[in-house]
C-alpha cells in the first residue's frame, strides 16, 4: 500500500496457503471451541443447579468457565472463517472489537486465576479464617472489580493503539488482531506504547504470577504437614496442573506482548498466541473442574436424571 492511502481494513493471517492444511486448522480450531463451550457450559450448569456447589471456590470456577467461553469466542470463530474462505478482511471496527476483548479478557483470566489461588491458599493454610475472609459479598466485589479492572485496561490499551496513524501495510501477521500485530502497521513512532505495553505485562501478569506461585509455595507447605499420604496426592495432584496451566497461559502472553515490535514477523509467533488465546480455555474446563470429585459426581447425577427423565417421555 503506499504511504498515503489510509488503513480502513485490516488482512489476517493463515497458517498456510495449501486448502488441505487449511481445511485442517479450521476442522481443529472448531473442534477446540466446540469442546471448550461445551466444557464450560457443562460446568456452568451443574454448579449453578447444585446447591451443594455454591460455595466460593465453585463461585469462582463458575466465573471462570463464562470468562472463558467468552474469551474463546472472540478469536476462534473468526480464525475458522479466514481459514476457509478467500475473504480474510476484518474491519477497523471488527478489529478494534477483536483487541479491546482480547485484552480485557486476558486481563481478567489474570486476576480470576489469582484470586482463586488466594482461595485456595486460605481454605488450607487458614481454615478457622475462611468463612470470614471468603463472605459471599466478599467473593462478588473482588469478581466486579476484577471485571472493571480488566475492562478499564483493555479501555486504556485499544484507545492509545488505535490513535496511532496506520497507512502502510495492511496485512496483521495474525490470525486474530492484537496489540503486537498492529504496532507494527503503524507509520509513527510506537516507542511509548510498547513501553506501556511492557510495564502493564510486568505489573499485571508478573504481579499475579507471583501471587500466584507465592500462595501455592505456602500451600505446598502446608500440605506437607499433613500425616496423611493421601491427603498430600490428592493436594497435590490438584494444584500441579493449576500452576502448569498458569504457567504456559502467563509465559506465552508475556513472550508476544513483551516482544519488541521491530522483530520480523513468524509462525511462531502465531503458533504461540495459540497458547495464550485458545489452549487455557479448552484446558480450564479438566484442569480446576472436569477433575474435581464432587463436580463429577454432580454431573453424573444430571446425566442419570435426563436419562431417567427422557426414559419417561418415551415410556
């Protein structure tokens, strides 16, 4: 494009030009979401029509499972449309949607996964003070301000990216927009955004991985107390997968926003998004729920009570 023609559309990226590969990212893409929605809404369901489950850490997988199917729904579908079809356009309004709810999002997965190790952390390390700390009310204003967090620094984030002039390329190295991509468009001096960029990833997603590692190095601690061999699996087996989720889910956002701006576009970078953008979703739903005996138990008992009631019907 030359240098005069403004920006008023924006081209993402396909993982390859061959139909065949093409047809098999959409086919797994879609797979993925599917599975993930389902998951989640699995989840949603039998904790919200299970009495026994409303206590605060269900509250918070619940919180979780409708953050993700939001989250994955914003990137996904999309993807599977460029994949197949010749058009890969998205509007400058599309675009701006795509980045202000991916930012938002991520931001919010942060501080869901953070207050829900600090749950965690005080139901073991401090069961007499969990009843106190963990009140309903308390639960609900820490989810509305990790909402509002979230969606003030996605706010900030899209309104000083989308200030910038774009009038050079128009083709985003990426399957869906995010900041990164965009910057790289831009026919000014980017210099301050990535510096903001890089101290919101700093604060926000080191901050809450180190609360993170922090609350399940005293609950390691803790749990090795216990006299009990399997009561320290159990603990164990559950907390382990929290922090490897955590773990790709932080380190591969931090790598693509933290990346300067002036390195040259590759496939890993988009094989990395997947990372951040579609596996913690897809993986969240088995991690902290599909994994917990008493959800499985509450989903065996709605499965046995549709099958009973649908038995009915045809009787």
């Amino acid at each position: 494009m030359p240098n005069s023609t403004t920006v008023t559309e924006f081209l993402l990226t396909r993982f390859s030009d061959v139909w065949e590969l093409r047809v098999l990212h959409a086919m797994l893409f879609l797979l993925t979401y599917l599975a993930t929605l389902m998951g989640n809404l699995l989840i949603v369901t039998v904790i919200t029509i299970n009495w026994k489950l409303h206590t605060p850490m269900y509250f918070f997988i619940r919180n979780l499972s409708v953050l993700d199917m939001c989250y994955i729904s914003v990137t996904v579908p999309k993807a599977c449309v460029i994949f197949l079809l010749d058009n890969m356009a998205i509007s400058m309004a599309g675009c701006t949607a795509q980045i202000f709810f991916v930012v938002a999002f991520v931001a919010v997965e942060f501080l869901f996964l953070t207050i829900m190790a600090g749950d965690r952390y005080v139901a073991i390390c401090q069961p007499l003070h969990y009843p106190v700390v963990m009140k309903p009310q308390v639960c609900v204003q820490m989810t509305l301000a990790s909402i509002f967090s979230g969606l003030v620094h996605s706010g900030f984030h899209t309104g000083s990216t989308f200030r910038l002039p774009f009038c050079q390329s128009n083709v985003v190295h990426q399957f869906f927009c995010d900041m990164p991509s965009l910057l790289k468009l831009s026919c000014s001096d980017t210099l301050n955004n990535e510096i903001l960029i890089f101290i919101s990833s700093v604060v926000v997603a080191g901050g809450c991985f180190a609360f993170i590692i922090m609350s399940y190095f005293h609950i390691f601690s803790t749990v090795l107390k216990f006299p009990n061999r399997g009561e320290q699996g159990k603990a164990f087996s559950t907390c382990v997968p929290h922090i490897f989720v955590v773990t790709i889910f932080v380190s591969s956002a931090v790598t693509v926003y933290v990346k300067p701006t002036s390195s040259s576009p590759t496939y890993q970078d988009m094989l990395t998004s997947v990372f951040y953008s579609i596996v913690p979703p897809f993986l969240n739903p088995i991690i902290y729920s599909l994994r917990n005996k008493q959800i499985k138990e509450a989903v065996k008992r709605v499965m046995r009570r549709k099958l009973y009631s649908g038995k009915n019907i045809i009787v």
